[in-house]
C-alpha cells in the first residue's frame, strides 16, 4: 500500500508540474496560436485532477461506476460501494470538455479574424498597431 | 502495483511532451506534441476508472483539437517569432 501510495502522489504532482508548465506558456508565449494549445493543455490538466479527486484505493483493484447486475442482489451492491470510484467528478469532467471544446472554437476564430485583419498573430506586434 | 507503475508512468512521461509543446517554435510540430499529450492523458482516464471520459476525450482531444489547429495554422502562420 505505502509504494501505491508514492505513485499516486507522483500523479498529483506531475499534474501541478503540467498545470505550471501550461500556465507558463499562456502568459509568456507572444503567439496566439501557441497560448490557445497551451490553454487546452490547462484545461485537460485540470480535468485529470478532477479525475483524480474522485479515484480510491481500493482493495485488490477498483471498478468502474456501471452496474451490470439487473437487478442487483445485495451482495453484489455491497461489492459495488466498497470498490466502485466516485462517478460524480466524471460526469461533470464530461460536460466541461464538451464546453472547452466550444470555447477554444470561438478564440480559434477571433484569431482568424486577428490574422485578417492585422496580419499577424504575435500579440507584441498586435498591441503596437492601431486600427 | 502494475496499475498504479503505468498511471505514474504516463502522467511522468506527459511532462516532457507538455514542455516540448510549449517550448518548440514550429507550431505544427508543437500540435503534434500535444496530441501525444492527449494520448497519454487519455490512457491516464482509462487506468482512473473512467471509461466514458476516455471515449470522450479520444475523439475530441486527439482527433478535433489537432485538425482544427491545424486548419488555424495553415490559414495563419506557421512559426512563432522570437
């Protein structure tokens, strides 16, 4: 259990050390293009870590939250609250991917609409032109 | 155990594809680097118990993120200025 344990914190904290990896990149990055990849990359990370709350440690392994027992006897649900991970982060994981997706769209085309209008995406150039 | 390995290993080796993808000037290439990203954290939903997310996140974050990126660079510019 401890060596479970120290690999799962290595998940945790690789997932903050991507966060502040992909934070760098949309605050530094002078090319539009760039700071929308790294927004998806941000978006994502924080979804895993949503995952990750509603993982448990459960003995020998856990089970997906889908019951497959119709109806299920007792002790089937008994074995179900016991090993099952949390389905409540997943689905709203669900519904805030469908949303990114739709958000990163909209900057994709107010980039296009930069590019025609300015010729550049390089957001330095862009702020020192006028009109 | 083997479980927990692969899940520690696949977030570690998303790392150096994030860096590369933030860092690379060619925008085609950084796109490319992401969807290794994506692949990585999608095995990653699969080895959290997440089987909907994963059929989710396949199409979207491999397939749509990195046509239509790749569809903004060719009709923008392809490198990043330093």
């Amino acid at each position: 259990m401890e060596v479970e344990s120290f690999l799962f914190n290595i998940v945790i904290l690789s997932m903050f050390v991507n966060m502040a990896i992909a934070l760098y990149g949309i605050f530094t990055r002078p090319s539009l293009i760039k700071k929308i990849i790294s927004l998806t990359i941000f978006s994502d990370t924080v979804n895993t870590l949503a995952i990750v709350v509603g993982f448990r440690h459960a003995i020998p392994n856990p089970i997906p939250p889908v019951v497959v027992e119709i109806p299920p006897s007792s002790q089937y649900l008994r074995l179900f609250v016991s090993r099952a991970v949390d389905p409540l982060p997943q689905a709203l994981v669900l519904t805030a991917i469908v949303i990114g997706l739709a958000v990163v769209l909209f900057l994709m085309f107010t980039t296009l609409q930069i590019y025609r209008i300015y010729g550049t995406t390089d957001v330095r150039k862009v702020s020192k032109l006028r009109g | 155990m083997l479980y927990y390995l692969l899940m520690a290993l696949s977030s570690l080796l998303s790392i150096p594809a994030i860096y590369l993808a933030v860092e690379e000037r060619d925008l085609v290439k950084a796109v490319i680097f992401s969807a290794v990203q994506s692949t990585l954290y999608a095995f990653l939903y699969y080895l959290l118990m997440a089987p909907d997310i994963f059929l989710t996140y396949i199409p979207v974050g491999v397939g749509l993120y990195t046509a239509l990126i790749l569809i903004l660079i060719k009709k923008t510019e392809r490198y990043e200025s330093d």
